[in-house]
C-alpha cells in the first residue's frame, strides 16, 4: 500500500515566482538577498559570527581561533561583517592600539539560524555522502550528463 502525502503548500517565493512570471519578475528581491547570502554563507564568516557570539574578540584572538584563515581574509571578512552592520569594531586609545570586534543586535540574531543549519548538516551528514556515492557510482555528472 502506497502512502501519499497532502500537497504543501507552496512557499512564498514559488507562489511569487509563478505569479510574476518566473525569476526576472524578482530580481529586484533576489538579487540583494543572494548577495547577503554570499557574504553570511562563506566559512570564514560563519566561523567568526559564532565565535563572537561569547563576546568580543580581539583580532589576534580570532586568528588564533579561526586555524587556516590568513591575516588578510581575516581583515577582509571583518570589514564586510562590519559593512553589513553584524559586527563593530572598537578601537581603544592604548599604545599599541586595542581593537575590538563584537557583534551587532543583527549579528546575534544570525546565530540562531547559523546554528541550526550547522546541526542540520552535522545530523545529515552520513546521509548526504551515501547519497553523493550512490550518483557517483550511477555515472551521470551534477551536470547530469552521463559519464
């Protein structure tokens, strides 16, 4: 006996796209939203957003923390965490001088969803890599050309 599931509903953005007559009717929407998506999805960011999260950090601090990340990420990571209005960076008037990153209310309020995409992909994890394998070994490409 097949079980068959109630229709979802559609999501907002698929009821979106059929009314308006496929992606170009949103690109007003989309295109702003994949940019902060770029930027919140990178490692470096992610890794910094969750670290900051037990408070403020001095850079050297986050560096040590962060293993593999260059000085030069790092300082570019920070300024676009900050541009973006997750992260404050403080200087304190000490010789040498202190600096300070913090987050933002904003960059609090990623955490939580950070987090959970984090122990999503942590709990599925076995999952994905048995599905990789299965379609590695079918022959066809992600492309879906057939090898």
């Amino acid at each position: 006996m097949q079980v068959t599931k109630p229709p979802i509903e559609p999501h907002e953005l698929e009821r979106r796209l059929r009314e308006g007559g496929g992606h170009q009717a949103l690109e007003h929407d989309c295109r702003p939203v994949a940019e902060i998506l770029v930027r919140i999805g990178d490692k470096w960011s992610v890794l910094i957003v969750m670290l900051l999260g037990s408070g403020p950090k001095r850079f050297n601090e986050i560096r040590r923390l962060v293993n593999g990340v260059s000085q030069r990420m790092l300082t570019l990571t920070l300024r676009a965490l900050e541009r973006d209005g997750l992260v404050t960076r403080t200087v304190f008037p000490t010789v040498p001088p202190r600096v300070d990153y913090a987050l933002t209310e904003l960059g609090h309020s990623l955490r939580q969803p950070i987090s959970a995409l984090g122990e999503w992909a942590y709990a599925n994890r076995q999952a994905i890599e048995d599905a990789r394998e299965a379609f590695d070994r079918s022959g066809e490409s992600p492309t879906g050309q057939r090898g």
